[in-house]
C-alpha cells in the first residue's frame, strides 16, 4: 500500500508541473549556450562546497566571447544620427572572414548615457557635502595688468519706504602716486604738527585720521613692481623696483646691510652694524657666551628692537627662531619695508611713550643691537621729601607705595614735595614684555668702549639692572647680557625706597591698546603663568597655564577649547592644503586678522607650510595674545576700524574668520576692506570665512577694489550658515 501510495504521488499534478520547469530550464540553457547569438556570455565562477577537501582550488570559468568585438548596428536605433564612418576589422564574431560590402558599411558609436544633473554649488565642496580635490586652480599670471583709473564711481540708492538716497561705491579709484608706501596713522602730518612736544619719539606713534578722513582709495604700486622672489631666496635678494630706495644702501653699505646688485635687485649679506661679518657668527657668539640660550629649543620667540633689515630675525629662523623686528618709521623710513619684502616678520613701532602692542612675557630673548635707544631715560619717578611734620617713618611708607598709590597720596596732601628723578622708563617697558627668567642682550658701545661718556652710560645701564633684579650673566667683547628673576622674591627685598616701585597689583600688564608707559616694574604672577611653558615644539599644541586668565565664557574647560579650536583649524587648513594646493603657492607673509587661540596659525606650521603668520587680536573681543606667545608664536593687538602699522604691499594671504559679522557694528565694513587691499601684494589672497549675511555686501566692495572674488562653500555643506569668500587680488594701474 506504500508503494502504490508513493506512484500516486509522483503521478499527480504537482509533481508533472515541477518536473516539466525543470525540463524547460534546462533546455533553454543548453540551447542558448550551444546557438548563442554573438552577445557577450557570464563569467562562471565555481563555489567549494563545504563538504570539499581543503585543497580544492576554486576556478573561474572565462566566457569564450572575451576580448571579442562585435558588429551591435543592428541594436542601434534607425533615428540615431549617423556620424563618420570608420573601417572594421573584417572579422565577424565567429572568426570567420566577412565581405567586404559589411567590412566598410557605416558603424555607429555606442549610445552614452546621459550626464548627471548638475547640482548648483559654490565652490570645491561637492554634492555630498564633503572637500574634493578633483579640479584645477587656474595660476594667476602676475603680469596681468588691469587698467583701472583714477576716479572713483559711485551709485546712488534710494530707500522706497523713507525715500532717502545713499551711495554705493561702484569703483574705488586708485590714490596718488605720492601714496605708494603710505601707512596713514603714522603718516598723518595734520596730526603730527599739532603735537605739543616730539622730544621723546612721540611724532613716531600712532595717529590716525579722524572719523570720515581715513583711507577712500586704492594705494598704487610703483612703476616696475615685480612678484616677490620667492623663499628662502628672498632672504638674500629682492626686486629693486619693489622697494626703490637707495638710502640705507650709502647710509649701511658699509656695514654688510644691504647693497645694490646689478640694475633690478637689492642684496642683503647678512651682517649688520655690530655684527658686519654676519649674522650666523653673531649667533653662534651669543650660544656660547651663555649656553642656557638654546635658539629653537627654550629660546623660540625673539624681539629684535631697533631692526635694520631684519638679518638677525631673517638668521635666527633657520634655527626654529621666529622673531618679531621693530623699527620707527624714521630717516631709515624704509628697513621695515626691506624685512618684509624679503619675508621676514616685522612692524614698525617705537618705544616712546606708549606700551607696545604685545603682552606681557611676551619674548624669551629680547635684543638691541646699536638700536638707538637710551634706555636709562627719565621716568618720572617721584620723590617724596619731608616737610618739618613728617616723620622718618612716613617717608618709608611712601616709598613702599606702588607708583599709582603714591600719585594719589600726593594729590591729597600737597604739602609733600615732589622731585623728578631720571631714570629708565623705556628699560621698564623691556621688563614688562620679557618672559620671566628671560634674556636681554645688548651690543652698543656702552658695552667695550672706554670713552668717559660712554663708561658713564654703562654705569647707569648697570645701576638700573640692578633695581630692576636682572642678573649680568656674561659681558664679553661689544655683547653684555642679563637675565630677568624667576618671581618676585628679588623684588620685595629690596631696600625700602628702592626706584622704581612695583607696579599696582590692578595694573593689567597686558593691556596695551593705547597705554601710557608706566615707570613702575610689572608683576611677576605669584603662581608662575607665564614662566612655565614647554620648550619647542611641544609648547605649539600644550595649552598654556595662562589660558585660566584669559577672559572669556566657554561652557566647556578651557584646555578643552583651546584643543578644540587646534583640531578645527588643522582640519580646515589640510584641506586647503589637499584641495586647493596650497603647498603650489608661494605664500611667505600670512596674517590672522582674528587669531583667537592661535590655531590657524600652529596647523599651518602642522601642515609644514614654509611660511609665517602674524596673529591679530582685535580689540572687540578678549585678548588671547598670552596664550598666542606662550605657544612660541607672535601676534599684536589692533583695532581694525583703524590703520595697521604696516606698509603697503606686505602680506602675501590674508585669513579673516568670523571678523566682519563682528566689526561691522563699529565701523564701516568698506574700511576694514581698503585696509587690507593697502597690505596685501598684488597677486595675493584673501579668506574670509565668515556667515552668509555679510557675503553680498563684500563681494561688492571686493569688486569695486578691482578684486576678482569666489564663494565657496565650507567643509558643512552647501546648505551651512557660513562661506568662505576667496578673493585674488590684481596689479592695478591707471
């Protein structure tokens, strides 16, 4: 009954309509293997069953069709425009010989499929929202020369609702030729005259234009300017035509500064007026008269007062050294000019009657080299003498008075007389700036000359040291240099009386934005800020102890910001890197307009990026400059509704984040603008990273400055809130 059961089942419906599939599936693939058309056949590939030995070889099995060519006319549309014919092999898919009628008939391009729509964006970001580097930057051809006038075009708005009438400008016209190399808040000549005294070098600070008076045109360049030779070419040559001034060349030709080379080019071998055989032997000197003084390691950031050209920072960078060189912009008008040009960091400032706009320990090693400077200058200290009712006792509590403290107390008992003592102001101002156990290095004639004079000014250079607790580490030859305390302790075991006094524990030694000189000695912070940091380069990415008094509200740790902010902007800048190759353009000077913590600048030194970067803090927001120069880098204070104290044509890349949605509440967005198309070289770039509000309005104005701009969008997406506008600048003549 099983049996017969089982030959029922194999009889019934089901099992017929299973096997009759199966039969038909097997023979359609018979057939299509065996009288295949010619069309291109599937590649086999055989599996190891798991029940295979372990040295079964799996195989692929090769369509016999491979690396054939067939004739598809015939699959081709009868509407497809016909397109040129070209011969065939005669050979058809089987091998066999064709005629020569079907050899020549006319064959027909495989039909392409359409291209993909196009998404709108701005830039480099594609449509996924993420940086690629699959395109070209075209190279500007610095001799493009644009013809762009003198005269500046305006438009006239009119406001349908209060139907009042602005003007627009259309197109900034170009300044006189007189202008070429004009800084305006150190050349305001109204401003100068009107200065009560000039005796102290106050005709060489800041002045700027009034309100309505400043900078409205494009400062030219002069005739012949050429590109910048690149670096580290640039160190030792530049274009004479870029910087026509031959003063320096018969005032210091004879002191290895700078001579003329041929018709086109300035030379620079090195030297200077106390080192004429050259910086590098100069440096090598100073490491061994004080083998503390390790350039590149403990000794990173370097003041050079009194600069020349810049060869003792221009030296010192090949030793991990960045130094920042300061001048007047005095009869030598143009030494700042010349370091610059040759692609070393410098400013012009002097030391007048001012704070200089840098922090407080701000430099590990701060040099004079026949600068000029009388540091023993008077300062105002006062004296107290006893009237008949004063004691002996009051007198010593007057001079344990801070110089504030005591200001006051002589404005409320005038009966105290009051002297004028002499003494070093300017020396005070290098106390203030010079990091704690850091070095002061002198080369003047005070130093090795035995004239009476000069014996006398070394003496009072000794005597002022010595209130101010520097030690005299070594004097040897025309070099003397000393080294500034650790703390305090020196200071307030000083006898009673001793000048000058601590300054007031409210003083804030770093601030500097428009601050009188103080003739009091800087505090030097009880818990050590400042004086620990980690030599280089580690001290780039450790976030220093000074980061806790920087004055700002952050929801997270500070340390946690300021890693943050180096992560961002590492980032950021290897992307440039990748995708907009910048590593392909020579960029020397670079600028922060807003530095923050510094970050922009330490990932271009990550990226290894051969350049230098100045980082600005503006004014309208917290002064990170502490933190900046505790990293080993420089920076300055500024106020971007006014002049920068550069000349124009310095700046290679300017990188602007965040600094217009910000400043444009203070002044005028066009200001800032012209500022930095007076300091950035034609040729040069502009970055400005900043939220989409702004972006109209300053690609008008970058047009109107005959700038060529492009938005692009950042690494966020098509759809962020922020853009980064790109901005080549041209050589402009009239």
């Amino acid at each position: 009954m099983k049996l017969l059961g089982n030959v029922d089942l194999l009889t019934s419906q089901t099992a017929i309509k299973f096997a009759a599939f199966i039969f038909i599936s097997v023979s359609f693939f018979y057939l299509g293997k065996h009288w295949s058309d010619g069309s291109r056949q599937l590649i086999f590939f055989s599996r190891q069953s798991p029940s295979a030995t372990a040295s079964h070889i799996p195989t692929v099995g090769i369509s016999p069709n491979f690396n054939k060519e067939f004739n598809i006319s015939s699959l081709i549309s009868a509407t497809e425009p016909e397109t040129e014919s070209k011969p065939v092999d005669p050979v058809k898919n089987d091998g066999k010989p064709v005629s020569a009628s079907e050899a020549h008939s006319p064959q027909h391009p495989p039909m392409t499929p359409p291209p993909p729509p196009v998404i709108k964006s701005y830039g480099i970001v594609d449509e996924n929202g993420t940086m690629s580097d699959e395109f070209e930057i075209g190279e500007f051809d610095p001799n493009l020369v644009e013809n762009w006038g003198n005269g500046t075009e305006t438009q006239e708005e009119t406001k349908t609702e209060g139907a009042t009438s602005t003007f627009r400008v259309k197109k900034f016209g170009l300044c006189d030729e007189s202008m070429r190399e004009y800084i305006p808040c150190l050349d305001n000549v109204e401003a100068i005259k009107r200065l009560k005294s000039t005796e102290k070098g106050e005709r060489f600070e800041r002045h700027c234009p009034e309100k309505g008076k400043g900078l409205n045109c494009l400062v030219p360049a002069p005739k012949g300017y050429r590109p910048p030779i690149p670096w580290p070419r640039s160190r030792d040559e530049v274009w004479f035509y870029n910087v026509p001034h031959t003063r320096l060349v018969d005032d210091k030709g004879g002191q290895n500064w700078i001579s003329k080379k041929g018709k086109d080019k300035f030379s620079f071998p090195g030297g200077g007026t106390q080192f004429i055989h050259g910086a590098d032997q100069y440096l090598n000197q100073i490491s061994k008269m004080v083998p503390e003084i390790t350039f590149g390691q403990h000794i990173r950031v370097v003041l050079d007062v009194g600069c020349g050209v810049a060869s003792f920072g221009a030296y010192l960078l090949s030793r991990n050294v960045i130094t920042m060189s300061i001048a007047p912009k005095d009869v030598h008008e143009n030494q700042i000019q010349f370091a610059l040009e040759r692609g070393v960091p410098a400013m012009a400032a002097a030391f007048a009657t001012r704070r200089l706009l840098y922090p407080s320990q701000a430099f590990d090693l701060i040099h004079c080299s026949r600068c000029r400077i009388n540091w023993t200058r008077d300062g105002k200290f006062f004296v107290p003498v006893l009237s008949s009712h004063l004691s002996k006792i009051i007198l010593t509590f007057l001079l344990l008075l801070s110089y504030d403290q005591l200001l006051q107390y002589l404005l409320m008992y005038p009966s105290v007389l009051v002297l004028c003592n002499e003494d070093g102001i300017l020396l005070l101002e290098v106390n203030r700036m010079l990091r704690a156990g850091g070095y002061f290095a002198w080369a003047a004639q005070p130093v090795y000359k035995h004239e009476q004079a000069l014996e006398e000014q070394w003496e009072e250079m000794l005597n002022l040291t010595t209130r101010l607790c520097w030690t005299l580490v070594k004097k040897e030859g025309y070099i003397a240099i000393w080294q500034k305390p650790f703390n305090n302790s020196c200071y307030l075991s000083r006898e009673a009386g001793t000048i000058p006094p601590l300054c007031d524990p409210n003083d804030d030694p770093d601030n500097v934005w428009y601050v009188d000189l103080k003739a009091c000695i800087s505090r030097i912070p009880e818990n050590g800020y400042g004086a620990n940091v980690a030599p280089w380069p580690a001290r780039l990415q450790t976030p220093p102890d000074r980061l806790q008094s920087i004055h700002i509200e952050s929801y997270i740790a500070r340390k946690e910001l300021f890693k943050a902010e180096s992560k961002y902007w590492n980032e950021i800048v290897a992307s440039y890197v990748r995708a907009l190759h910048w590593k392909k353009y020579k960029l020397r000077n670079v600028m922060d307009m807003r530095a923050g913590f510094g970050g922009f600048a330490a990932a271009m030194i990550d990226n290894q990026l051969d350049a230098w970067v100045l980082n600005v803090v503006p004014v309208s927001g917290p002064n990170t400059l502490p933190v900046i120069y505790d990293r080993g880098l420089i920076g300055v204070m500024h106020d971007w509704c006014e002049s920068f104290d550069t000349y124009p044509r310095t700046y290679d890349l300017l990188h602007a984040a965040g600094l217009f949605s910000v400043e444009r509440k203070r002044c005028n967005m066009s200001t800032i603008m012209l500022e930095m198309d007076r300091i950035l070289r034609p040729g040069g770039r502009a970055y400005i990273r900043d939220s989409l509000d702004v972006m109209d309005e300053l690609q008008d104005i970058a047009k109107a400055m005959g700038w060529h701009p492009t938005l692009r969008d950042t690494s966020e997406g098509p759809h962020a809130s922020y853009r980064i506008l790109v901005c080549d600048k041209r050589l402009l003549r009239s």
